[in-house]
C-alpha cells in the first residue's frame, strides 16, 4: 500500500484585544437668582436654569517608546497515531501447479534402446513373447532388457511393456537399479523409425506374485503409457524374490 499522506498541522493564532473607556458627565451650571429691586426679599426665579454638558472626549490608547513584540508560537505539529496493527499485505496469488498434459500417440515402430539418465540405465532391447503357459517370458540373462511384442509399442496408445531381471548369477542385472527411480524422472526410448518417445514416472508400485494385477498393469489405456517390471521382495530363506517391482509412465513427447 502506498504511504498516506503528510500529517497535518494546527495553526495558533494571535488575537489582539483593544482598550474601551466611559465619557463621564460634567457639572452642571446654574444662573445666580436675579435680585428684585422692587422688593428686599429675594423671589423664586422665574425661569429654570438650561445645563450644558461640555463635549466629551475618548482618550486615545498610548502606545508605549518601545512596544514589547509578541512572541509567536511555534506551530505544533499533529503527529498520526502508530498504527496498532501491521497493515495487510496483499496475498500473491497462489501459483497452481500445471497437470500433466498427455502427448498425443505416435505411430507404430518397435523399441530397440532404453535409457534411464536419473539411474544410470542404458540397454539395447530384444523382443519377448509368451512361454507355453502363457505368461509373459523374461530376458535369457541379466541384460539387455526385452520389450513384450504382445503389447503396443512404445508410444502408440497403451501400456508398452518392457522387462529386465534384477540380479543374475549374483549379479545386478540391467534394472538392478530400478528400485531408485523416481516419480517425475524421465524415460527415453528409442524406436526403429529413428524417433524417441520420451516418458515421464508417474508412480512405484511393488505387488507380490501371488496377488500381481494384471487388469492394471496390463489393461487398456485411452493414452500411451510404459510399464517397466522386475522382480523384487527377495526371501533371504529361500533365495527367490517374491514380488514384482512395476514403474508406471506417461508419454510426454
């Protein structure tokens, strides 16, 4: 908020006061009685003696040699009171953050690279089918990964799928690292027809085998989506992983 404006100020002012004065009245005159000739004893006067006032006079105000100047008063100025209260400050607005908004699908071309940069994953890709009890079949070794050619291909609309083994022979295999990627890291994969459809993590979610939802990993999709899997959940007692690690993305470009 803009300052107010200044305060302001309260003016004293001087008020000169003059000096009065009554006339008096003045003494009255009379005729001395006029004696009669004719007879001894002196008579009443005959006419009543006229009074005359002599004029009256205002006596003008003396003004002193050395008159004693007024001292003027300093204005006093009125301050504005504190205010009690810190003025309110005007609320930025709150900044939204953006949705997602989903790339369109792109054409039909098989994978052959992946590329993680936020862990360090770079493979090539094979392709991988269903074995004859029909579930899905995973990588001979611990690397490249393998891209499921039941599925879409990556980019088109859809879940593409794509697998690797975590460990092999005692080993990290190619997604041994896949448990430290996060929601919002990119994923890169290259296609046959030279172009890369680019995905963003949107969640991690781990399911164990025996209860692992196909319907949502696996089902339709109004978008083009990924699913990276691997094992994970290893039973210290048996030696064999449990459950099944599953990274979701959304194609972003």
């Amino acid at each position: 908020m803009k300052p107010g404006a200044a305060g302001l100020l309260a003016v004293t002012a001087l008020v000169a006061a003059g000096c009065s004065s009554e006339s008096g009245t003045g003494p009255t005159y009379t005729n001395p009685a006029s004696e009669d000739t004719a007879t001894s004893t002196p008579a009443a006067p005959t006419t009543t003696p006229r009074i005359t006032n002599p004029p009256t006079t205002t006596p003008r105000p003396t003004t002193p040699a050395n008159p004693t100047p007024h001292k003027r008063t300093k204005p006093t100025p009125v301050l504005r009171p504190k205010p009690t209260a810190e003025p309110t400050r005007p609320r930025r607005p709150t900044s939204q953050r953006p949705r997602s908004v989903r790339q369109a699908p792109m054409r039909k071309s098989a994978p052959t690279r992946i590329v993680i940069p936020a862990i360090g994953v770079d493979s090539s890709l094979i392709r991988l089918g269903l074995d004859r009890r029909g579930s899905l079949q995973v990588p001979p070794h611990g690397f490249p990964a393998g891209w499921f050619t039941g599925g879409p291909t990556p980019g088109e609309t859809g879940p593409a799928v794509i697998v690797g083994h975590v460990r092999w022979a005692g080993r990290p295999g190619v997604f041994g690292p896949l448990r430290d990627v996060r929601a919002g890291d990119k994923i890169a994969v290259t296609r046959n027809d030279r172009t890369t459809a680019t995905f963003r993590v949107t969640r991690i979610s781990q399911y164990s085998k025996s209860t692992f939802p196909s319907a949502a990993v696996y089902g339709n999709l109004d978008h083009a989506g990924l699913r990276l899997i691997t094992c994970s959940g290893l039973d210290s007692t048996s030696g064999k992983f449990e459950a099944n690690l599953v990274v979701f993305a959304d194609l972003i470009r």
